[in-house]
C-alpha cells in the first residue's frame, strides 16, 4: 500500500521513551535518588514510569499514540509529575544527555542478578552509564518488514543525532563535543548502527552470534541506535540525546515515523534499503556528535561534508509526504525553526554557563525548560 493510500487509521502508532537525571535541588549535582523519585511518581504514572541500570535515572514511557497531539501530551504530563514528585525531597529532574554537577564516574548501579551479569560482562564500561536518551517506537505490521525499514532508517542515524545532541558536558567540564553520551556509548560492543540484514530470521541469528560471543548479557541487551523491540510490534530508535523539552522530543518522533513510513513505500516496492559504507557511517556520527547543529557533517551516501542545517533539510524533504499525510509538518517545522534560532541543547547548555562562568546555571536553567512546556507545546530554551 503507497503513502498515498493510507487510511488515517493505518498511520502507524508511536511511542516514547524518556530519561532523566536527578539532581539535589540546591547544589545541582546528580544524586543516587532516583527510586524515592520513582515511587511518588508512580501514584499519578503508574506504569509509565521506572527506575533504569543506575540510581541517578529515570525513565517515563507513554502509551501507544496515534497522534504527535496526544503524545505530547503525555511526555509533559509525565514530566510535571515526575518534577513534583522530586520536589516534595528537595530534588529536580533534568532532561540531558550526560551529567553536569557530581559524582556521576562510576554511577551507583540498582542491585539485581542482571544487573550483576551486566557488571561482570562489561565491567569498566558500566563506569560511564550515567546517560540518557529518547527512544521513539514505530509500529510495523510484521518483523521482517521492520528489518527492511531498519535498513533505510541507518543513513539517517547520524543527522537524527545531530539534532538532538544534548550532552556537552561529562566530569564537569566541557568536552567540545555536542553529544558526549552518544560517543561514550559507541564503546560497547553492540551499541552503534546495526548492520545491514534482510529479514528478522537473519535479524535472530546475528542477535545469537553476539550471545555465543558473550557480548550479550540477554537478548535485552542489544544496545543498538536502531532495533526491533524485544516486547512490542515496534522499530526502536535509539539514537538520539535526550532532548531539554517535551516539545522536541515531540518533533523528534514526528520526523522519525514519517521517515519510517516513507521506507515502509520504499520496502513495498521492493527496495531493501541502501548499503552504507561503515567507514562514512562512522565518520557520520563523529562529526555529528562534535558539531551537533551548530557546524557541519557528513552526508552518509557521498561523503560529501555539508552543513547541519542542509542535511537535517534534506532529511525532512524526504519525510514531507508522510509529514503532510500526518499532519506534522508545521510541528516539526518549528522544532527546526527553534534550533536555527536558539541552537542544539548543547548550544544552549552553553550559552547558559556562559553568562557567569557557572555549571550550577547550567543545571538550574535545565531544570525550569525540562517541564516548562505548556499544553499548546511551545519550546522553552536556555538561551
């Protein structure tokens, strides 16, 4: 079935994922009280909100939506209970890649027999888990079309990046980089873009390749920027830096499902999607990860070194049709429109410490933007 031909109620559902550091409310470091957070919060989110691998995270989970509408709804509600619930302990939620303030190398990890395999499998590596993401599901019919979906969705991980990089700061100081998370995560050893495959069987196999490896803890544990779920019909984007508001990540899973669904055409007519060259990939997501929105990067299938802004264009041309069969279209424009103007998260993390030289403002601007979006979703920035 073409774009074309879409019934409203075919567009495919989505999802988000959202991770949160807590932070002491006074001092702006990060602090090990993620489960006491938890536990308030789960009165009003019930389970749409939970503990993560370290005591310094928070991950909240909508529904399955069928509107950009009807999830952003969801991602600010969540974050104002999850800001309220800090609050009643004298801590705050932030929404960023990395830490800025405190004791974050090595985080505290939750105690757990897997979480014990994990120690033991990755040992040095779990030192740098105090990060956090956006993960935005795609439903698809069937496993093996989410395979092929997967492999047009790959080109595009690095600009998906580039947009969202949130993460300048680790150890307290600053890397250079806009997203120092996604660097720190290329690391493991099944973190990263997947590799090219044709069908969810070939999909299992190599996912049993890397458990007879032992670089697996358990099938969960396939940290790839793009995988099928392990629980739900659903193509996982893993990519991106957690956005500062609601409202980009809004605009985030907007782009991603139109780019999903413009593969889903392509797969229909039995294109199986293009064979990047892993040189250019990893180069791709060095330079995004340095530049993020603010310089330039590399378009995967030429080489070619653009400016961000010219790719992550190019990037939504490409979704228009499915952006203008959703509806999103204006939505994601003015998530582009923001970053021309006010910059990545990065950028904006820094124009905060720039004032007065001081993190704390970094950490307390964070926390008035990560739930300051209203209901009619307007972006609050840093700057």
């Amino acid at each position: 079935m073409s774009t074309a031909q879409r019934s409203g109620s075919s567009i495919p559902r989505l999802g988000v994922e959202e991770e949160f550091l807590v932070v002491d409310a006074e001092r702006g470091e990060v602090t090990p009280q993620a489960a006491t957070v938890v536990d308030r919060a789960r009165a009003e989110l019930g389970g749409r909100v939970g503990g993560e691998i370290t005591e310094l995270q928070i991950e909240t989970r909508t529904e399955p939506c069928r509107t950009v509408a009807e999830l952003h709804a969801q991602l600010v509600g969540a974050r104002g209970a999850l800001q309220a619930a800090a609050g009643r302990d004298g801590l705050r939620v932030v929404a960023t890649g990395s830490p800025v303030l405190g004791p974050a190398v090595p985080p505290p990890i939750t105690q757990g027999p897997r979480q014990d395999r994990g120690n033991a499998t990755y040992r040095g590596l779990h030192d740098d888990l105090a990060i956090c993401a956006v993960h935005v599901h795609v439903e698809q019919p069937d496993r093996d079309r989410a395979v092929l979906v997967g492999n047009h969705l790959r080109p595009h991980l690095p600009v998906l990046l580039a947009l969202t990089a949130n993460s300048p700061y680790w150890r307290e100081r600053d890397t250079g980089y806009a997203s120092w998370r996604s660097l720190t995560w290329q690391r493991w050893p099944v973190a990263g873009p997947p590799p090219f495959l044709t069908s969810a069987r070939q999909y299992d196999a190599h996912i049993d390749l890397l458990l007879d490896a032992g670089a697996m803890v358990d099938s969960g544990t396939i940290f790839w920027d793009l995988r099928l779920s392990a629980r739900h019909p659903t193509l996982e984007v893993r990519v991106a830096d957690m956005p500062i508001t609601a409202a980009e990540s809004a605009g985030f899973a907007a782009l991603v499902r139109a780019l999903a669904m413009v593969a889903a055409t392509a797969v229909e007519r039995g294109d199986e999607g293009p064979r990047t060259d892993p040189d250019l990939m990893r180069l791709a997501y060095w330079r995004a990860a340095r530049d993020g929105m603010c310089g330039h990067g590399v378009e995967v299938g030429t080489g070619r070194l653009l400016p961000a802004g010219v790719l992550a264009a190019q990037l939504v041309e490409l979704a228009r049709p499915a952006l203008e069969e959703t509806g999103d279209g204006p939505r994601v424009q003015r998530w582009l429109a923001g970053l021309a103007v006010d910059g990545d998260g990065a950028a904006r993390q820094r124009a905060a410490a720039a004032t007065r030289g001081q993190l704390t403002d970094v950490v307390a601007a964070l926390v008035a933007a990560t739930a300051a979006d209203g209901p009619g979703g307007q972006d609050s920035t840093l700057a």
